[in-house]
C-alpha cells in the first residue's frame, strides 16, 4: 500500500451505510435490553419494521451477530415416562392435530416444574386451543388431581362453555384420576389424551411452557412464591393481549375472531373453511393430473 493511500484510508469518513449501521445497532441494543434479552434477529427485525425501518432481515442479523448478542434459550431436557402412564386407556381424539374453528370447543392442558428457592412448585395450566389465549394456571407446592381440578374449575367458572367441549391432556395420573375425571364427567367433557410417549400431541402447550421458561424462568431466581405468580400473572397477560409478536394466523384469531362474537366471527370462521377446502381441491386435481400423465405413458 502506498503512503498517500494509507493515510487517504485513516482520514476518510465514515459512509453512509457504516453511520446508519451504528444507528441501528444502538437501536437493536436498546430493543435487546427492553426485552430484557428475550428477542433474537428475527424479532428484532419485526420491531425495528414497527418502527418504520426499511431494512433487510439479513442485515440485522449480520448487525445482531456482530454485537456478540444471544437471546435466551431453553435447553429442551426429556424424561421417560412411568409404566403406569404407558398403560392408562384413552385415545387421541384428535390424531391430525386439526383446529378447530370456534372458542371454547378443545382445550388443552398440561403441568410443568418451576423452581422457588430450589424447590420444585407445580404449574398447571389451561389454554384454548383455538385463541390461543391462557384460560386459567394454579401454582402449587404438590402435583395431585386437586391442581388441576382447581385450574379446571377455574377455567369453566370463567368461560362458562356452552355445547360440545373437548379438553386435550397427557397421560399424568393428575388428569386420570378420578378426583378429575368426576369433574369432566359432571360438565359432559370429552377428554383426548396423547399417545404414550408422543408429547408432540399436545405441541401447543409445550410450545408455550418452552416459551415462558426461556423468557421469565430461566436466568432468573425466585425467592417466593409471590414473585414467581406475579411473574406468571404478567406473563400470561402479555401472551394473550398484543405486546408479544404473534404470526397472522394467531392475530387474526386474538384481534378479530375472538374480539367479535356473533356474524363477524361466523364470516371469517366460513372464510377459513373455505379456503382449506380450495386448496385441498387444488392437491386433488395436481395429484390425478400427476397420475393421468404417468398412466398415458
């Protein structure tokens, strides 16, 4: 390298591009530290569009890395389940996974550990399966039927169902006894139970559990009880209301399909069956077409 080119390097300005490169990594650091590192480049990059930048997802991804910032992440661990739980009757009664169309026809229901001062406390908690929205969660220092039994009763007391209602659940002895099963019988629910070792059956309530222990449980230490619902309570309130980022099916059924009850809903409700049913048409009509040609041959 030349003398004069050297020197032409050290005195040069910065671009344009590295003065707004910087602007922007200030703004991802400020947004890093709002979410108190919850929000990986993908978020962070739905924010800053919020904002009216007009940048590409690559970009913030290349800006995140360079700032050496990680968002926080779950470690998924696994446990075997007991004999007992293999061998407990039941059947899935939804195996495809469908949706359903309506609040307040599956629900799903599940358990998962939480520490306090080093000793384990038990959430239980209900969610409607079409809103997405947390309908009821009890913390307590013992798993039994009586937890969730009280989330159960909580859940029907607030929502009051109407008609047909299925409640989706795992195989644990909290949902098969019979302290809870009364209470489904008492209210006409059908109960879905997953397949033995296939807790991908129930896969909305592990995506939630992974979620919130990833954003207010781990890294955290909760002395009381208190502070742990308190967390829980605000927690739950961001999932449901409009804080937390959610894809456009799941806006369009917490702003719209939920918010107005009666014609409105019952339009977009028939919008969607009808939509699934054209595209399934469509895979029809390609897969004869596929087989038609493949016999002329």
């Amino acid at each position: 390298m030349s003398k004069s080119g050297y020197y032409d390097w050290r005195e040069r300005q910065p671009s344009k591009r590295a003065i707004v490169d910087s602007e922007l990594k200030q703004k991802i650091l400020h947004l890093f530290s709002e979410h108190k590192g919850r929000y990986g480049s993908p978020r962070i990059f739905k924010a800053l569009q919020k904002q009216g930048y007009n940048i590409g997802k690559k970009r913030v991804e290349r800006l995140y890395r360079g700032l050496g910032l990680v968002a926080r992440v779950m470690k998924v661990t696994t446990r075997s389940a007991g004999l007992k739980r293999y061998l407990a009757t039941g059947d899935n009664l939804r195996p495809d996974g469908d949706v359903p169309l309506a609040v307040d026809k599956v629900w799903v229901a599940d358990v998962t550990y939480l520490k306090v001062k080093g000793v384990w406390r038990y959430l239980s908690v209900i969610m409607d399966l079409y809103s997405r929205r947390i309908i009821s969660w009890s913390l307590d220092q013992n798993r039994t039927a009586h937890v969730t039994k009280r989330t159960l009763q909580n859940a029907l007391k607030k929502r009051k169902p109407s008609g047909d209602l299925m409640l989706h659940t795992d195989r644990g002895v909290e949902y098969r006894g019979q302290v809870y099963q009364k209470v489904l019988q008492r209210h006409d629910i059908t109960h879905s139970l997953s397949r033995a070792g296939k807790c991908t059956d129930n896969a909305h309530m592990e995506s939630f559990f992974h979620s919130m222990k990833t954003e207010v449980i781990r890294g955290n230490v909760y002395k009381t009880d208190g502070q742990l619902r308190a967390t829980l309570g605000n927690y739950t309130k961001c999932v449901t209301g409009s804080v937390r980022q959610l894809n456009m099916k799941h806006w369009l059924r917490e702003n719209k399909c939920v918010r107005f009850i009666g014609g409105r809903s019952q339009t977009i409700n028939l919008a969607i069956t009808f939509i699934s049913q054209i595209i399934k048409l469509a895979r029809d009509y390609r897969f004869n077409s596929q087989h038609q040609r493949r016999s002329n041959k």
